[in-house]
C-alpha cells in the first residue's frame, strides 16, 4: 500500500450535511485539505456559503446546497447536485442532527418525533440516495464510503435526553445494517459510524446546560466539570478531532472497514 496516497482523497467528491459549522464544516474542510471537492449542505445558508469560502481561500473546490434532509425530494437533488457540479459522489458524511432535553415523561410526542426524523429518517434517506447513486450502475458509480455521526449517547444513556439516545442508537444499528447489504450486494460501498462524546461546538454547550435546566446539577460550570473530569484524558473534544476520524473512514487507507463504530471520547466510554 502507498501510505501517503491511501490517505489522500485526490479526484473525489464528498457530501457533507449540516456542514455549516460545528463538527460538519470541520468534516468538510478535512476532506477538501484530503483533496476531495465537497458538497456543503445545511439549512443555514449564509453560514454554508461562509464555510465554503473558507474552503476556497485555502485553494479547495466547494459548493454549497441548501438542504433539509428529511426532505426526500431535497436528497434526490442534493446527490444530483453533486454529480453534475462536482462530477460523482465518492463519499457521503451524515452530520445533520438535533438534539432536545426532557425527562421521559416531560417528552411531547411532537419532539421526539422531530428528533426522530432529522437523526433517523435524515440518515435512513442519505444512505439510502448515496448507495443508489454510487452503487454500480447508478449516477456516480465506482463505490464509495459512507460515514454517519453518531454518538456515545448511541452508546449508553443519560437522565434528560431519552430522544437523542434513541435517535443515536438508530444511527449506529441502521449503519451496521447498511454495511452488511452493501458488502452482500457487491456495491464497493463501506459504512461506519462514528460516536463522539462531548465537543466544544453550541451543540456541546448545549448538552451540558440541559443538566442545569434540568435541575440534575447547580450551574454550569459544576456539570462541565463534572463531566470533564470523566473524559479520562482530560479534555473534552475538538471539532478537528473528529473530522481527522472521518477522513481516515473515508480515505482508501480504511478500504477493508465496514460496519464499526468508531468511538471518538477521551476514554469517556472505556472507564
């Protein structure tokens, strides 16, 4: 194997929802450094446009897609998109998601039903759309990799988030189900999830106030704290950490993994 040419992703073209900031636009900022051109997409357009610029001032090809991914038909047009633009579809990256915060029996039906269908059903019609064009005959055609977020809360539980622990396990089965048809079929197409613990992103932040609106903890900074010092590294996560796991799962230098779940914590799950 040429090690320095197995991690590179010279000549594809990658997809990458909620991509306007957070961990998505470090994703994709990642893989256009790996030398992918990368189809931005989030609902946030001025944001979006912004991160491809980004992109494009350090010399990376980007185009941005407004995309609400339970939309189907919006999926259809963002793969297509991708194709005609940037000329295939190599790799998809589901990053879209939400969170809510709620003992179980605060939760309405209506949120969790939301939550359900930008973590599920987002991922379930990427998947879906991505495989169908990347696949042999389809639009794209040569095979692929498929990278979904999921979460340590895919994982394991906590008090308050009972929608999200839902949507993130989904995530992480609905991966491993993709993987084994994928690889039946003889697609050339591999998915794997990965399921980062807490990143310093507004998503992060936001995970932690839960636990003070919630009442489960005084003020923010004893939670922060608390849960720090549960990373046994010490530190929370970095949106580069888990964009440099993406690029690996998506680069041929991972072309024999397929159906894991690779765990992005600080040893947060391991002890």
């Amino acid at each position: 194997m040429d090690y320095n040419r197995a991690f590179r992703l010279d000549g594809k073209v990658a997809l990458v929802t909620g991509a306007a900031r957070g961990i998505g636009a470090a994703i994709a900022t990642a893989l256009a450094a790996g030398g992918a051109a990368v189809l931005v997409t989030d609902v946030l357009e001025s944001e979006g446009r912004q991160t491809v610029q980004r992109i494009r001032d350090v010399g990376g090809r980007a185009e941005f897609f407004k995309h609400d991914v339970t939309d189907e038909a919006q999926w259809e047009a963002a793969v297509a998109s991708a194709v005609k633009q940037l000329g295939g579809l190599d790799v998809l990256v589901n990053n879209a998601g939400i969170e809510t915060a709620a003992f179980l029996t605060q939760c309405s039906l209506e949120d969790f039903k939301r939550v359900m269908d930008v973590n599920v059903n987002g991922v379930f019609l990427g998947v879906k759309h991505a495989v169908r064009a990347m696949a042999p005959g389809g639009a794209a055609g040569k095979g692929g990799a498929i990278v979904n977020l999921s979460s340590v809360a895919g994982l394991i539980g906590t008090s308050g988030h009972i929608a999200y622990h839902t949507s993130k396990g989904a995530v992480r089965l609905l991966t491993k189900a993709a993987a084994i048809e994928c690889a039946q079929l003889g697609t050339g197409i591999r998915v794997n999830s990965v399921h980062p613990a807490i990143v310093q992103t507004d998503m992060g932040t936001n995970f932690i106030q839960h636990f003070v609106d919630l009442k489960l903890v005084p003020d923010y900074d004893t939670a922060a704290s608390a849960f720090r010092a549960a990373h046994p590294l010490g530190r929370f996560g970095e949106p580069d950490d888990v964009a440099a796991a993406v690029l690996y799962l998506a680069s041929d230098a991972a072309r024999w993994v397929t159906g894991i779940e690779l765990v992005l914590d600080g040893g947060y799950t391991a002890a």
